[in-house]
C-alpha cells in the first residue's frame, strides 16, 4: 500500500521544481519585453502557488495525525505494562523488583531467593551469589555509593578504583630521573632512570549490620530501599574514614597515618618508607597553629602537586582556623562569593575529614595539604552484598552488608601533614 505522505512529499517537490522552471521563463520573457508571455506565466505561478499552499496543508494534517496514533501506541504501552529496554536491562529492573519483595520478606521466600539467584547467573553486572547472600540491585548500589562519597570527605577526595581481583597493584615513580646539557656533537652520556616503588593496597571486608522491625520492613508504606541506603552508607562512611586515617592493614585498608609522617624531605637519602608522609612542624615558641604555620605547608609541597590540592582538617580545627588573620587583619580564610561553589583557604579548597588531630593537642596532625587523589588509592573488589538474619533478636530483621576494600598510601609526596609539637 502506498504511503500518502511520501506521494504527497513527492508532489510538493514536483511542484517546486516546475515552480522555480517557469519563474525562471517568466523572468526571461519580462527581460526580452514579451510582456504577453510573461503575463501568462505569472498566472500559471499563481496556480503553482495555490497547489503548494494546499500539498503544504495536507502534510500538516498528515503530521498531526501521525503525533496522535504515536501519543495513542505509548499510551497503550504504558497500559498494557509492557517490558522496555534490553533483555539485560529488562532483567536488572526484574532484579530489582525481586530484591524489594524480598527485602520485605527478610529473604524467607525461597522462590524469590531462587529467581534471584538465576537472574544473578544471567547478568554480570547484577553480581554473583556465591558465598551467601545477593548483590544489591544496581540503583540501590549507586546510592549507597553517593552517599558513602557525601558523607565522607576523604573518601570522595582520594583515588577511588573498581577491580576484578585482589592482586591489584601499581607502580609509582619516585626521584632518579636526570637530564643533562651537551654540544651538537658531543657524547651522550646515559642520564639517571626514576626509580619506581610498588604500591600494592591491603584488604579487608567492611560491613554495616543495620536492624528494622519486622512491622516496619513489611509495611507497604515503608521505605525500605532508602532506609536501607541510608544507614549502610552512614555506618560505611565513618569506617571507610577511619581506615584511611590510621587503619593497621590487617583485614582493613593501610591508614596514611599507620606509619607516623615523619620530618624527612621528599628526596633525602635514604628515603621515606612507601607509607610514610612528610610533616611540617611549626616554628613558633610556643607551639600554636597560625597562619605562618599553614603558609610553611603549603609551599613545602612540591609545586607539581599543587594544582590539584585541598586541605583537609576535623570541623574543631576549621572552626580554630576560621578566626586566623593576616597582618592586615584579614581573615586566611576566605567565604565564597558564588552559590556552591566552596570557601577556600589561601586560595585552597577545604573538606573535613572528622578523624585528623586537633589544632591544641600536642604531637596532633591537625591539617593536611595536598593532592589526595595523587597519595592514596582505595579500590572496592565486589558488588554490595547483602543477608538477612532474624533469629539472634525476635521481631527485628538484620541485614549483614558487606564490600571488600583495599587501601594504601600511593605516592607519599603528594601529601604533607602539618604538625603540633608535643
């Protein structure tokens, strides 16, 4: 069957072109004084005019009836629920669905736990059960992740990684690199090669417990899947932090504070260990934070992590720092002038990290300066996984969540520490 709106396309265009054809005769016949001819012309333009206005009015007509069987079709699939997407995308939103039931049931319903189970052997992506457990579904996994990385600023501002095994490593390049100056036929003598240093990160499980009552995780108007995300995330986010801090390696990320910063330079012979920072002490007597002190920290980080440097400190340190002048009495610390856009210090970003020293604790590390995403990388191994448990506490639902993480401090010049003496 033919289409009219192609016919009706292809009339307009026949149109046009023996529009412009007789124009350009019509303008001829006017240049050569025929001015019978061209009269006549001019009247066969008219008709011409009169056939497009009306191939013109059909399109349109046929347009708008095209809008509404398509308005008509989406409407129908939204009535008849018809699956959309791909058959992988198909099966993560059944996985989804699936999950919520089964969350609801404290995942007692073997028949879901089986589709579960089948969908997850299906689709990567969705994880695997092995061991025990489901892999949370891909939204949920998401937003525990926004919110673990809002509610933990070093988390946020460190290297973060996703692999797919333990054995994960890196190699980082320290000083060594030489260079050297010579004649157009002079000799080329071998100048010095970096030195490089491997940086593999220690492993440990992190888990949050959280508990609900069984009345609530059933009731229909409960939120299950954002008060899940909520308390997996804030219970992750302070142990996640915490390890960064000063974690001992041992079944948990190696902390940047595991091995004390010590007062070495970054190129001293011998160098620092992997995992030790350099610290600036401050130069007043007697020792208290001031803004000579946060100067001195800032220009003993090698200019080439710069660019990219924060200062990190605990909201009691921020709180001392805010008060800070310079000899004109002007406040170091400056608020933004633009919505969203954050306060700086010297010309630095700040974001908190709870766990860090306080500014009037001796031998504390109250501030820190520098690249973060450059001196430590925290890589994440597995999907979410989750479990239920409801015979230890009658009445409630505990949920076991757990990720595996490693950590290791990277690249130990790209961070100084500022210190307190004792």
């Amino acid at each position: 069957m033919a289409n009219p709106i192609i016919e009706e396309m292809q009339k307009l265009g026949e149109t046009v072109t023996e529009f412009q054809k007789t124009n350009d005769e019509r303008l001829k016949a006017a240049e050569k004084g025929n001015t019978g001819l061209a009269t006549e012309l001019n009247a066969k333009l008219d008709k011409m005019n009169e056939s497009l206005d009306v191939s013109q009015a059909k399109l349109k007509a046929f347009e708008a009836e095209e809008e509404k069987k398509q308005a008509r079709i989406e409407m129908l699939e939204a009535l008849s629920d018809r699956p959309k997407g791909t058959p992988e995308e198909q099966d993560r939103k059944k996985y989804g669905d699936l999950f919520i039931k089964g969350l609801r049931e404290g995942f007692g319903n073997a028949s879901i736990n089986n589709e579960l189970k089948e969908l997850a052997k299906k689709d990567v992506t969705i994880g695997s059960s092995i061991g025990g457990g489901f892999a949370l579904p891909k939204e949920i996994g998401m937003s525990v992740d926004a919110l673990l990385l809002k509610l933990s600023g070093i988390v946020q501002n460190v290297k973060n990684v996703r692999v797919g095994t333990s054995d994960y490593q890196e190699l980082v390049s320290i000083h060594g690199g030489t260079s050297g100056w010579v004649a157009e036929t002079g000799t080329r003598s071998a100048t010095g090669t970096p030195n490089l240093r491997n940086r593999k990160p220690t492993w440990g499980e992190l888990y949050a417990f959280p508990q609900v009552s069984e009345w609530s995780v059933q009731d229909i108007q409960f939120n299950v899947a954002d008060w899940l995300t909520n308390d997996v995330a804030e219970g992750m986010s302070n142990a996640l932090s915490t390890s960064l801090w000063n974690g001992d390696g041992s079944d948990k990320p190696t902390g940047m504070t595991t091995s004390a910063p010590v007062a070495t330079d970054d190129h001293a012979s011998p160098l620092r260990a992997g995992s030790a920072y350099e610290f600036i002490a401050l130069t007043n007597s007697p020792q208290t934070l001031n803004g000579d002190g946060i100067i001195d920290l800032v220009y003993a980080l090698n200019p080439r992590y710069r660019s990219g440097a924060k200062f990190a400190m605990n909201t009691v340190t921020q709180g001392y720092v805010r008060k800070l002048k310079d000899t004109t009495g002007q406040y170091l610390w400056q608020p933004s002038l633009q919505v969203g856009q954050p306060d700086r210090l010297l010309g630095y970003e700040v974001f908190t990290w709870e766990n860090m020293g306080n500014p009037t604790t001796g031998d504390a590390l109250p501030i820190a300066f520098g690249d973060f995403a450059r001196a430590y990388v925290l890589a994440s191994r597995t999907e979410l996984m989750i479990q239920s448990e409801s015979v230890t506490n009658p009445g409630y639902v505990r949920f076991y969540v757990r990720r595996r993480y490693g950590g290791i401090p990277l690249n130990n010049d790209a961070v100084k520490f500022l210190k307190v003496a004792d």
